[in-house]
C-alpha cells in the first residue's frame, strides 16, 4: 500500500537517525527526538529520549549490524549483537529494524517474534505494538482455542499505542512536522482499524463504526480503501443502510473494479442500493494511482 511505503520510510530513516544521536559523543545534552520545539507558553508531552550507546565500540558494532538489508542477517546481527552488548539500550533498534524488514517480506511470524523482541525492551514502543498487533489480529482464526484471549492481546496492544504515539515515537532530528505528524496518523489510524476490525470479527458492530471512523479520522489525506468498505459493513450490519450506501460509494471510488476490494465494494454498494432504491451510480472512472 502507497501510504504504508511512504510512513514506513519515514521510520526507516529515523531508525538510522537514532543510531547516529546514539553516539558516546552524543549523550550530552540529547535532542528530544520526534517533537518540535514547542510554542512560547504551550506545554508539550514529554517525549522519551532515545537509546544510546556508552561506548564506541559498541556504536561500531551497531553500525556494522545495521549495514544488513537482509531480514534474516539482520536477525542474526541483533541477536549477536544482543549477547555481546547485553545491557546496551540500542538492541532494540536493531531487533525494530529486523521486524521491518520481516515485515517487507510478508513474514508474518518472523516480524510478530522481532516485534515482541522489541515490545520486551521497550514496552511504550507504538511501532512495534502496532505491528504486532496487526499481525496477531492477522493471523488470528474463528477455529482457534485462544481466539478470544489473542484479540484482547491485540486490542490491548493497539490501544496502547494510540497513548504512547506521541511520547514515544523517535525521529530524525530535524525531521519536518509534517513528516512527524504524518507518521504519528499513520500509526494512529492503524491502531484504530485493528481495533474496528477485530470488534468487526466479534460482531460488535456499533464498537466497530467508532473504531473504523477513528481509523479514517487519523489519516484522513490518505484512507485506507480497506477501512472504508468495512465501516461500510459494520453499518449496514446495523441496518444503517443510507449511511452505509455512502461509505460504500466512497470506497468504490478508491478502489479497481478488477481487485478484490473493488469487486467487494461494488457487490455491497449495489446491494445497499436496491435496499434503499436508491438510483445506480454512474460508472466511476478507474482510480489514478
């Protein structure tokens, strides 16, 4: 998806920023990672200052870790990395970046072990908890025992990072406040939909709407087509069939007739017409991506 490439570089970009403030020459004194300046007289939430390194021979050893774009090397590297600087504060920036890269590479349970290794370090992390999250609520089947137990794990997870995005996501210094808000909605917005979707599976479908529209509300310069056409769902389930016909609408006019979502969206809009008789909408023309 083009909004998840395009947040997910942003963070990638910052991962690498927080190896170079985490420097030994840098831990006088450091930045407060991923916020701007505050207004004279506004407060700002405190932000959690960034893993560092104590020693130069640890940076090195980051560095030279880091340097891995394989999903597996990168694995490899933070687990020897780990046991050879066991208290280091910058492990978990190496196992972050292995879960994006897992992540990339459609490994669903390699990126949800490397999240948790992450989730472990640092508890508060939003990527992380998202990630996680999303791949638990995934992979989570009716059929499973523990069905129950894995999409309260998740839900929890997912709210936890819509209470830690602003206080615990590190970027560049000097990153734009765009970009910064930009990431922060992003991950809000995937908080939310994890959370829409599972009440969606649980067929609560009031909690579902609340969830979905949040989802939509967080990123609104870029929804996700998916979003949409479930809140469409969630409210016909609830026979709120005009508003749903609008939704549904909108989510045929993000998405290709020749795609699953697409072909989907145009079945539930057509559906919603005849129950509402309202008049067929006029063909759309494709999408431009």
């Amino acid at each position: 998806m083009k909004r998840a490439a395009v947040i997910l570089g942003i963070l990638s970009i910052a991962v690498w920023a927080e190896a170079r403030n985490s420097g030994p020459t840098a831990q006088q004194n450091p930045p407060a990672a991923g916020q701007a300046a505050p207004a004279q007289g506004a407060t700002a939430p405190p932000t959690k200052r960034p893993p560092q390194a104590k020693t130069q021979p640890e940076f090195d050893a980051y560095k030279a870790a880091m340097a891995n774009t394989d999903a597996a090397a990168m694995e490899k590297a933070a687990t020897d990395f780990a046991t050879k600087f066991p208290d280091s504060e910058i492990r978990l920036l190496l196992y972050q970046n292995a879960m994006r890269l897992y992540q990339t590479a459609n490994n669903a349970e390699k990126t949800e072990a490397m999240g948790r290794k992450v989730i472990s370090l640092d508890g508060d992390n939003p990527e992380a908890l998202v990630i996680v999250a999303e791949v638990i609520a995934e992979r989570t089947r009716d059929a499973d025992i523990d069905k129950d137990q894995r999409f309260a794990e998740a839900i929890s997870m997912a709210q936890k990072a819509t209470q830690t995005v602003d206080t615990d996501l590190t970027m560049q210094t000097g990153t734009p406040q765009a970009k910064i808000d930009a990431a922060k909605g992003y991950l809000r917005s995937q908080a939310y939909s994890i959370i829409g979707t599972i009440e969606y599976k649980k067929e609560n479908y009031a909690v579902a709407q609340e969830n979905l529209q949040k989802s939509i509300d967080a990123y609104p310069s870029d929804p996700d087509p998916v979003v949409v056409l479930r809140l469409a769902l969630a409210l016909d389930k609830q026979q709120k069939y005009a508003e749903a016909l609008k939704v549904a609408t909108r989510a045929v006019e993000m998405s290709q007739d020749n795609t699953v979502i697409g072909t989907t969206a145009r079945r539930e809009r057509d559906r919603l017409q005849q129950l509402t008789g309202a008049a067929p909408s006029q063909p759309q023309s494709p999408p431009k991506n």
